[in-house]
C-alpha cells in the first residue's frame, strides 16, 4: 500500500494497518518530545521534519514504513545533528484516524444502516492502538441522510442523534480517545 499524501510511504502502525504520515503528526510527534526535554519552545521541529519527509519522498525506496523504523529514523537524526535530549524523549504519537461521515452516508440505505456502519468504523478504530480519530464532513454526511440540499430543522435533529450516538458509543470505552469532528 502506498502513503499517497505529500509522496510519503504509508506506516505500518504496530499491526493495526497502514495509516498516511502527513508532516504535521510528525511535527507534533517531536514537539512533544522536546516538551518532555525540557524545551517547549525548541523550534526546530519543522526544519528537522522537511529534512527527515525529503528523504521519505526522494530517497527512501519502500512504499511502506514501520513505527519502530521510522521512529528510530528520527531518533538518531536527532542525535546526529546533537539533539540528544529531544532525541531520548522522542515517541512517535499515534496518528489521527480519520473517517469519512459522508462516505458512510453514501453507502447506508438510511439512517439506522449508518449508525451501524458508524459503529463498526469507531469499533474497528477502537481495536487499534489509535487514540486519535477525526470524523470528517459531518455537515455534509448530516444532509444527505436528511435527504436535504439545505440545512433544515430535521438536519438539526439528525446532528444531535450522532452527537448522542457517539457520547453512548465513547462512554463505554475505557480508552482515553481524542475525538476530533470536523
């Protein structure tokens, strides 16, 4: 499977799939590794991460990486430009799931179908090491299962009706999962 976003190999998240590495996890991977350093203004964290996605994009020769390897990858960059604080303190963060609630929309045949489409993706995301899950397109997803061109009164209620469905879905999980719903 190819990482197509930015010409990035995909990474192989332990054995929880492949996910698209975007420069922005990385980022915020290393911003808070120099946080747990001690220096939470470090600053050189987009430098370092266009350095280390030029490799990934010109010179690295496999569609695919893995946490571990791309994580040691970072580490001994750090260490080889004299970071070693950063550097012992790097981990790489889970990376954001994202889902697409149009998506669903389009393949349910109503509302009590994407419920259940719904439920097996967040379950499925559930299963995997993530903590971080991004819901795309609500407003979008919310009107084609209210059949309107518009927002309307019956656009509301479905919106509610998820934001209920996930509250339920989220309280019966003992994971700490940051929800993002865009």
């Amino acid at each position: 499977m190819i990482g197509f976003q930015q010409g990035l190999p995909s990474l192989t998240w332990w054995n929880n799939g492949q996910f698209p590495i975007s420069r922005e996890w990385l980022i915020s991977s290393l911003r808070q590794a120099a946080k747990k350093a001690g220096r939470p203004n470090w600053g050189m964290e987009e430098d370092f991460v266009a350095s280390v996605t030029k490799y990934l994009e010109e010179d690295y020769g496999h569609s695919t990486i893995g946490v571990w390897q791309l994580e040691q990858m970072v580490i001994t960059s750090l260490r080889t430009v004299g970071e070693y604080e950063v550097a012992n303190c790097c981990k790489l963060i889970p990376p954001l799931l994202v889902i697409s609630l149009p998506e669903i929309a389009a393949y349910a045949h109503g509302e009590l179908m994407f419920f259940q489409m719904l439920r097996e993706h967040l379950q499925k995301a559930l299963h995997q090491e993530t903590v971080r899950i991004k819901l795309e397109g609500m407003r979008q997803a919310v009107k084609q299962l209210a059949k309107r061109l518009r927002w309307r009164k019956r656009c509301i209620e479905i919106e509610k009706e998820i934001y209920s469905f996930l509250s339920l879905l989220f309280s019966q999980t003992s994971k700490e999962i940051k929800l993002i719903i865009a």
